[in-house]
C-alpha cells in the first residue's frame, strides 16, 4: 500500500510540474490569434470540430493562442483556403480530404471506393503510423496536417429517381469532388460526373443544372438537401475523411509548446465530432424521412463495388505502396 502510495504522489507530483511548466511557457508567449476557416455551415460535423478546438487550445494555453472560426467559405473554397495556408494568408482549416490529395497524391487512396468496411476500421488506420506518415507527407507542399476528422461515408441523393443499382445512376449528373478519384469512381458507375467545389454545388442543385451529389449523412442533413434532392441511397460507396491542418509559414513560428497543444487538441477535437458524427446519424435520417426524402437502404451494393473494380485498376500502384499497406492492416 505505501509502494502504491507513493507511485500515486510521484504521479502527481510530475503532473504538477509539467503544468507548471507549461503554465510558464505560455506566460512568456506574445498572445496569437489563429484564423481556422472552413466551408460548411455551423450544424455541421466540421464546425462542431473546429468549436471543440478552439475551446481546448484556449484552456490548455491559458488564452496566450485563440481560435478565431471562419465558417461558411467565407475564407474561399476549400482549394483557396489550402492555397492561402501555403502562403501564410489563412492560418489553418479543417478541409475534406478530396482537396488536400490535390496537393498531396498519396492521400487520395483514402478516397478509393468501398475500402473501408467500418469507421472504426478507418480509424485505426488512419490514428496509426499509416495515417501519420501521409500527414507528414503535406510538409512537402508548405502544409501541416495535425489530424484526422471525417466527412464520414459518403452516399448518394438525386433529384430524379431512385437508385438501388448502378444501372439506376446511368446518366445522372452528379457532382462530385475537384479529385480524380471521385470522378472516375462516378464515370464507372455511369454518372456524368461534374467536378466542382460544393459552394457552387449548392447553387447547382438549386438551379438544377445537376441532379445529385455524395456526401455522408451529417452534411445532407445540414444542409437541409432534401429540398432540391428527393432520393438518398444509403450506398456508403467511400469513407473520406478530414484533415486539421495549418499552413507551415504559421506552424513554424509558433513556440513547442503551442505546437503540442495544437496537435493534441487537434486530435481530441477530432475524435469528439467521430462521436457526435455517430450519434446523431439515426436521429438525422429520421428527420429527412420525416421531411420527405425518399430513403434506400437496401442497395445492391455488391453491384456497386463490381462496378468499380476498374478504379482499382488504374489506381491500385499510383499510390505507391499505401494501398497494400492499408489492406493488410485491415485484415
């Protein structure tokens, strides 16, 4: 009892003095105010994020760093926004991970069809020395990547008609995200898939000059797209996730100190929308039935994923050896 006794005052006494510590590096530090943008509204998965960051960083630093959230593309499309980081023009974001595989081509395997079986399969990966490995990779394009969020898995609505087969989506005009990825996973399953950024999505939809879209069910939902889309298709066809990330120009001028409480925020900030994500999806269907929307939870998906083998195909070694690595972490 006295050995354990005396492990537990140990403990806390250098819990003690590393708060102290840290305390101390903060009383020093010329206050910094952080300009963190994204595009979505504030319902959504990546505001509840970015708000439980910016709370976290101004508990741990004692106020010395504050998170000043710009939602809605008010800072420019997700393109810009990573741009601007690159630049020192934008501080940092959390931004969907199709955009930031435009500057970094490894990280698009995330995007692969049907890769994933389960968030929690994604995590894994992701919270790993795979995920790790491709964050450090954007320090090659003047980018820091702290974390994985999610966009979640992404599913299908149109405008026109149900969908429960790819052979349903022939000739739909959907749109899909600025990757390569999304595009070619679209064209095999007999879409004309439009690429373009979802600012300009929603006005699209609105206008009808498309007919559907993807994105998992926390975005269709705060977004209230049940107003312009009257199909859902529950095909959880790719798992993308989202990436806190800064621009390295902002990164490299702040203290240790901050950069650890960045980086630990980032991730547990990242790991409380994972949660809310989960927890609201059955109450978020409930209420898009409830408003109409045609929902289909029974697809063919073993069609959908013979569809897409070509994908495979043509991207199975453009990844380098990620791909394989992340299929044998899965089994």
């Amino acid at each position: 009892m006295k050995i354990a006794a005396r492990a537990t005052l140990a403990l806390a006494v250098s819990l003690a003095m590393a708060t102290a510590t840290q305390a101390s590096d903060f009383e020093e530090m010329d206050p910094v105010t952080l300009r963190l943008a994204h595009v979505v509204n504030e319902q959504d998965g990546f505001h509840i994020a970015a708000v439980k960051f910016q709370e976290l960083v101004a508990e741990r630093t004692e106020g010395a760093v504050t998170i000043d959230i710009y939602p809605n593309a008010s800072l420019g499309d997700e393109r810009t926004l990573l741009e601007g980081m690159q630049i020192g023009t934008v501080d940092m974001g959390v931004i969907t991970n199709g955009p930031v595989a435009n500057f970094v081509e490894e990280m698009a395997v995330f995007e692969l069809p049907f890769l994933f079986p389960s968030p929690e399969a994604a995590y894994e990966v992701l919270d790993g020395p795979i995920g790790q490995e491709l964050l450090d990779k954007l320090g090659e394009v003047n980018l820091k990547g702290l974390a994985y969020a999610e966009r979640g898995f992404r599913n299908l609505t149109n405008s026109e008609r149900e969908v429960r087969t790819p052979d349903d989506i022939d000739g739909l005009r959907i749109r899909v995200m600025e990757n390569p990825v999304y595009t070619d996973t679209f064209t095999e399953l007999g879409a004309n898939a439009i690429p373009m950024a979802w600012t300009e999505a929603l006005t699209a939809m609105q206008q009808g000059t498309i007919d559907g879209q993807e994105n998992p069910v926390n975005v269709i939902h705060s977004f209230k797209l049940n107003e312009t889309q009257s199909h859902m298709t529950l095909s959880r066809h790719t798992y993308a996730p989202a990436i806190f990330v800064m621009g390295m120009p902002v990164w490299n001028n702040l203290p240790e100190a901050a950069q650890d409480v960045l980086r630990q925020a980032a991730q547990e900030a990242a790991e409380h929308e994972r949660r809310y994500n989960a927890e609201m999806e059955a109450e978020q269907l409930a209420d898009l039935r409830a408003a109409g929307m045609q929902i289909v939870d029974d697809a063919d998906l073993e069609a959908f994923q013979a569809a897409v083998a070509p994908v495979y195909e043509k991207y199975g070694e453009q990844f380098g050896d990620y791909l394989t690595r992340i299929q044998e972490a899965l089994e």
